[in-house]
C-alpha cells in the first residue's frame, strides 16, 4: 500500500535579525490511512511540522525537503493554485482556539457553506443542506438554529465541533489536528475527542494529531512521533509506550501529576544538550 | 480554631446572571484547599470576590477571622492575601522589567530594603538575577510565572490564591511550578486556595477541595476520598472520567 503522506528530511527555517532559527531540523515519517500523533513542548516544532504539511508557514520562511509529497503530488514545487484546491478538499486542519480561528463576523452555516463552494460545484439549497448533515454528525443537536449563530454565540465546545464540521465537509483524506481539545474544558475535551474519533474511523482518514499531552495522544492515536528540539527523538507505538527509551519521551510521561500517585516532588525534566543535536 | 479563609453564604451577581449562589467554603490556616469544576461554575468568580476583584451581593467573607467587604480592602489585607492568575502572558506588565515589577508592591507597602528583597526573591523561584532585568517578552512561560510567583510572594504573604496557575504551561513546565509551590509552601506554611479543572493537579496539591457546579458547591471531599473512589455526586464522577484521559471502550458504550 502506497502511503498517504511522504515527509523526508523537513525543515523549516525563521530568519531573523539574531541569526536563522531552524524550528524544523529534518523531519521524515510516512502516514499511510492510520491516526499517528506528534508530541513534544511549546517550540519542539511539533506545530511547525503540520503547517508546513499544510502550506500554512509564513511566508518569510523557508521550507525544504528531499520529499514532501501527497498521494503522489509533490507539495514543494506544486503551483499556488493546486494547493489551494487541495487544501480544504483533501487535506484538512483543526486548530486550537474556536474562538480565535472562526470567522467572528460569518455565521458558522456560512463558514461550512464557503468551504463546499470552493471546491465543487453546488447549489444553495444542496450546500446548506450538507452543512446541515455534517452539523448533526458532529452531534449538534438543533443543528438549523445552530446553522445561523456567530461564533460568539456558541460555547467553546460547541465552536471546536463546528469547526471539525467546516473541515470535515468537503471529505478530506488527510486531517490534521493541532491541540484541537487544549482550549476546552475537561468535561467537554472527551466529547469532542469522541466525535473526531468516530468520524476518523468511518471515513477512513489519515489523522496526524499534534499535541503537548503524551498521555491522551498515545490513548487517541496507533502511533506516536516524540519532537525535540525540531527532532523526532524517538517513534514509539502507543501500546508499547511503557517501553520508551528515550529519556525524553520517559520525563513527559511521568511529569503528569496523576490521581492516587502520591509523589512528592513531581519528577522534572532534566533537559540534556545532546538531546538536542 | 480560626480559619485563615470562611465564606459564608456568598452569592454574586451579574445583572441577572447568578455566578455564585450561597456558597460557604471554610479553609483551615496552612491549609491547601482545591476548587475543582466546569467553566462557568464559578469557581475563579469564588476567589476573585475572596481577593476583592469582584463585588458580593450577599454573604460573609472573613480572613484570619476578620471581615474584610465590597472591592476596597486595606493594606494589611493584600499583605496578608496575595493571588497568581492563570496567563502568565496576560499578567505581567509587558513593558516593565521584572525589577520593576517586583518593585512595585515594596512600594505600594513602603517597605525598604528592595534590592536584598528583589534578588532573594528570584533566587526562591528558582531565577538567578540574571533576570532581574530583562521584560516579559524575554521569558518563557514557565519563567514568567515564577516571576508572578515571586511577585505574589515578595509580601511575604499569608494566604495564596491561585487562579489555574499551571493551565496556561507544558506539562513538563507544569512540574517544575507545581513543586516550585510545594516547596514554598511547606517553607512558610501558606495556605493555597487553588482553583484548576485538572483533577489531578488538585490531588496532587491539595487535601480538601470542592466540586462547583452552576454557581453551587455540589460535593466537598478530601484528596484522599477522591482517589478511593468515595464519590457521592455523579457529576464529580463524571469530572474523574474524563481526568483519566480518552478510552475507545468509553467512547463505543456511550456512542
């Protein structure tokens, strides 16, 4: 089986007026239709690796690659134009914050209608009446009302399950996630974890699930991509995370305070330099 | 025995909104008491009307056993009561040094002696003065609450009051607050009044907590009864749920 995603030598480099920052220092994994995580801290480049998948890095950075290809399309040296029909349509992203990645001034039926109009060829009523469909999918109850609120009407949860309605709409085969349950509550983070899951399994996506969260990563995703430093320093499946070696990927897992393990003080990061190189 | 912190009956009132509905919370002195619930279920709005951030309509709030009332407070009391809030982005000033920062509530107090102040109180959170000089902007999160920290503790205070302190960081940074609070704790025998929505982080930091729900106190229990499972509240069952993490299991049952 050919593989969904091909990524070989990633990186992505910020100049700045101190110098070149490389967030992404040579990254490669493939994705084939499986849910893969990519975990690490604040500036391990871990988000910096989905955008640049995505197409999204700033423009005054540089992204390179030996490969960076998408069922057999070529990101890199693809035309403007064709990752603009690609994205949205077959490689879709989650972010974080509802309340900052919405359109505050579109109501959110608009939101999912604009990404079906993009990229084919539909009607008002039959658009409206997809988004509809992909509005109860996500378990939006009175999805018609729903339709024509503005995102500063809805909740936190309610806003992150509209947005995985937006991107989901137009059926892509690729979905990437970046800490799409980080900014919402605990009670709600499961529901909506619930319903990414339900939907990645019937519709049989690639999932690339970027968080800082080890623990709910390796329980959401087959296999998990620990970043360092703009590094993977170790890919681990999430059933054998018990059995990681690096001591990396051991410290984020112990870190977490966790209900009925009395310790006292929490064990830290001893951050090593050789980690990094 | 005298409480370093007791509500009684407290409700608060937005317009028509009730944030608060008669709560009553007795926080024993050197104690370390949770707050654990939803947005929304008033917990922050709790501790905000202990701090004087936020105006009661009804009840008592009595610290060391004194009265204090309404958004203006003395002194004594905010030498006494000291809070850290949850960005440490947000509450910094972002064009101010961390000296200065540190310097301002010396001299709000008028208390001398500022430079011996300023660099033991960076070298407690674990800072060098090194830092002393540089904005926030040249911080990393976890730096920048340890500078909130030590602001809030350059008072020597009594009572700490913490808005989700370590929602804001990386877990591996979460540690390193979570035991910086720990150690100055059992140092100078503060209380904590902490309010998170992770379960775990208020086992971890806390004997007694209480669940909130729509403005109401819906379950008290102490660390320990949580961790036994002696739950008596669905909704704080629920809360223990989704602590634990996602479960496919979970998940095909209630789907």
């Amino acid at each position: 089986m050919s593989p969904l995603l091909t990524v070989e030598d990633l990186r992505v480099r910020f100049p700045t007026r101190t110098g070149v920052v490389e967030a992404v220092r040579g990254v490669s994994f493939t994705l084939a239709r499986e849910r893969l995580g990519i975990v690490g801290e604040s500036g391990s480049g871990k988000s910096q690796t989905g955008r640049a998948i995505m197409g999204l890095t700033p423009p005054h950075a540089e992204v390179t690659a030996k490969r960076l290809a998408f069922e057999g399309i070529d990101l890199l040296s693809a035309s403007p134009k064709r990752r603009r029909d690609l994205r949205g349509k077959r490689i879709a992203m989650i972010l974080q914050d509802p309340k900052y990645s919405l359109n505050p001034v579109m109501s959110i039926g608009r939101q999912i209608v604009e990404t079906l109009k993009r990229h084919e060829k539909i009607g008002r009523a039959e658009a409206r009446e997809r988004a509809l469909e992909m509005l109860a999918a996500v378990q939006i109850r009175d999805a018609s009302r729903v339709f024509d609120l503005y995102p500063h009407e809805v909740s936190g949860g309610m806003g992150q399950r509209a947005m995985i309605a937006m991107m989901l709409v137009a059926g892509p085969e690729l979905l990437i996630a970046d800490e799409p349950t980080s900014a919402l509550d605990v009670t709600v983070q499961l529901e909506v974890l619930s319903i990414l899951d339900r939907l990645v399994a019937e519709r049989g996506m690639g999932l690339i699930f970027v968080s800082h969260d080890l623990r709910l990563v390796s329980s959401f995703c087959d296999r998990v991509l620990v970043m360092y430093a703009g590094k993977i320093v170790e890919e681990i499946a999430a059933s054998e995370l018990g059995k990681a070696k690096h001591p990396y990927t051991q410290g984020l897992l112990n870190c977490m305070p966790v209900i009925g393990a009395d310790r006292h003080p929490l064990p830290v990061l001893d951050r090593k330099p050789e980690w990094a190189l | 025995m005298t409480e370093a912190v007791s509500v009684e009956n407290l409700s608060v009132v937005f317009d028509e909104f009730k944030a608060l509905d008669a709560v009553s919370v007795d926080v024993g002195k050197g104690e370390s008491f949770g707050l654990v619930g939803e947005s929304g279920s008033g917990k922050s709005t709790l501790l905000r009307a202990v701090a004087g951030l936020t105006g009661a309509s009804k009840g008592a709030i009595r610290v060391s056993g004194r009265e204090v009332r309404g958004t203006r407070r003395d002194k004594a009391f905010y030498r006494a009561v000291q809070m850290v809030f949850q960005d440490p982005y947000g509450s910094l000033h972002p064009r101010q040094t961390v000296d200065r920062q540190l310097m301002e509530p010396l001299a709000i107090h008028g208390i001398g002696d500022s430079e011996r102040r300023i660099l033991k109180a960076l070298d407690e959170v674990g800072l060098g003065s090194s830092f002393r000089f540089r904005y926030p902007h040249q911080l990393s999160g976890g730096q920048r609450q340890r500078i909130a920290i030590a602001r809030a503790l350059i008072l020597e205070p009594s009572i700490l009051l913490l808005d989700e302190p370590t929602s804001a960081l990386d877990a591996s940074v979460q540690a390193e607050v979570l035991n910086l609070l720990e150690e100055v704790r059992r140092d100078r025998g503060l209380t904590f009044i902490m309010v998170s929505h992770d379960l775990g982080v208020v086992t971890h930091m806390c004997e007694r907590l209480a669940v909130m729900q729509n403005g109401r106190v819906v379950e008290r229990l102490t660390s320990a009864d949580l961790v036994a499972g002696r739950i008596a509240e669905a909704y704080t069952r629920n809360l223990m749920v989704a602590s634990k993490g996602f479960r496919r299991e979970a998940v095909a049952q209630s789907g």
